[in-house]
C-alpha cells in the first residue's frame, strides 16, 4: 500500500464517504490502494474517507492506514448526510478525475476500469463524457440482491419518479455510488450543490445537465448485500428534497 508522497496534481481522486464503516473500512482501503497503485497513474492518485464523525472505529482504523499511505486523506465532518461527505471531498479533492464510490465496495474496484478511459481529460476521444456513472439498469448490468422485497419494490419505483420529475428521465439509474467526473464538472457541479442527504445524487447530475456537461451511463456488476441501515423514511426524505431539486431548478439556481 505505500506509496511515495506526489505533489504535482494526481491523475485521480477515489473519494469514501463513511458512517460507521469500521467493518469495511480497512478492506475496503486496501483494494482501492491496491487498485490505483498498480495503474501507475501518471501522478499518482489520492484516496479521500470522509468520516461522518463515526461513533465507531471508522476514522481511527483510516488514520492508521493513512500512517503508511501518504496518499490516502482522511476528513472529518460534521454527521450532516452522505451528501455533504461528498461534497467536501469533492472540492478537497485536486485529481484530473474525481470520483466517489461507497465504502463497502459494493461495485468492485476493478470495474474502475471500464469508467476512467471514457471520463474526459487533455488528449481525450470525442466519445468521453464529463461525467460517467454506475448503473444497474442498463443493458449489461449484472445484479446480486439481497434485500428485501418490498426495498426493491420501493427502490425501483423512487427511479421512476426521480427520472419523472427531477429532469433526469434519461438517465436510468441515478443512485449508484460509484460516479466519476472530469475536473472541470466537479468544480462547477459540486460548488453548486445544496443538498446534504440521499437526494444530493440527482442533484449533482441535474447539475451537470444544465451546464452542459455529457452524462455517460454504464453498466455495473452490484452486489446488495442487504441488512441496509437506510430507514424507509428515507424515501419520504428524498422525495420533499426531490421537489426542492425541482424549485431550484425553475429558479435557475444551478445554472448562475
């Protein structure tokens, strides 16, 4: 895992929003360090945790292994939602790609693979896109779940109405913790960001829609394995923030 301490701009930016993670936490840096070390990425990579001042060992079990990685950050703020974790990685964060993905490593860390060549950077193809996400609804997904019934029945109609009302009906699948962006989109996406909580998703990417940013969607292999911590009122949640998405939106605030 170590890694020799890189001051130009790291080729990118792996950022772990945490709540009580001290479960996956450990593993889950390794595979990330391991990961982006053997890309040899030119200036090297950075891993941002940014711990929602866990009650548990989380924060403690990332600063040991920051110890011995120099590449690897560890933040602390305030419990405020998953949302405002990604948004204060995101504007630390100085990669050339900026990405976050979820601290159990529910899309595996290889799948990196099929993300980062089509993220625009210098010297990128046409076909590159600002940003590119994770999806289990489009063709090639493959899906392990093991929730229950009635969270995959609520899981799948919230998509439909998020794609209905917040703008986003092209995009299949907005809430997969694994999105990656160009530099360029994550100054101008997350410095506008307002929500803190499950919505923030959607948020960002109507965000970036409206600044005419190119949202590429690919498909993941996602391992659910149930047992979820996410309360079902965090559906109502996300459905009042999904109409302030909407208000703003009609204001224009994402686009000043």
């Amino acid at each position: 895992m170590e890694q020799a301490i890189n001051k130009s701009q790291p080729y990118i930016s792996w950022i772990i929003p945490t709540y009580r993670e001290e479960m996956h936490i450990e593993k889950t840096l390794r595979e990330v360090a391991t990961y982006l070390l053997s890309k040899g990425f030119p200036g090297g990579y950075e891993i941002i945790v940014v711990d929602s001042s866990s009650p548990d060992k989380t924060e403690e079990l990332a600063k040991k292994l920051a110890l011995a990685n120099p590449s690897i950050k560890v933040m602390r703020v305030q419990n405020r939602g998953k949302g405002w974790s990604v948004k204060n990685g995101m504007l630390l964060a100085r990669g050339k790609i900026r990405m976050f993905a979820d601290a159990d490593n529910s899309v595996s860390v290889d799948q990196a693979d099929n993300f980062i060549p089509k993220v625009c950077t210098e010297g990128s193809f046409n076909d590159c896109a600002d940003i590119v996400i994770g999806s289990i609804e489009v063709s090639g997904a493959k899906i392990e779940e093991h929730a229950q019934w009635y969270r995959r029945w609520l899981g799948k109609t919230a998509k439909y109405v998020i794609r209905a009302v917040s703008g986003l009906w092209e995009v299949h699948d907005s809430q997969r913790g694994f999105k990656f962006f160009s530099a360029k989109a994550a100054e101008r996406v997350f410095s506008r960001q307002t929500l803190e909580r499950w919505g923030f998703d959607f948020e960002v990417l109507l965000i970036g829609k409206r600044n005419q940013f190119k949202i590429k969607e690919l498909p993941v292999e996602w391992i659910n394995p149930g047992g979820s911590r996410v309360g079902l009122d965090a559906y109502l949640t996300t459905f009042v923030e999904l109409l302030k998405i909407k208000w703003n939106d009609i204001k224009g605030l994402y686009t000043r």
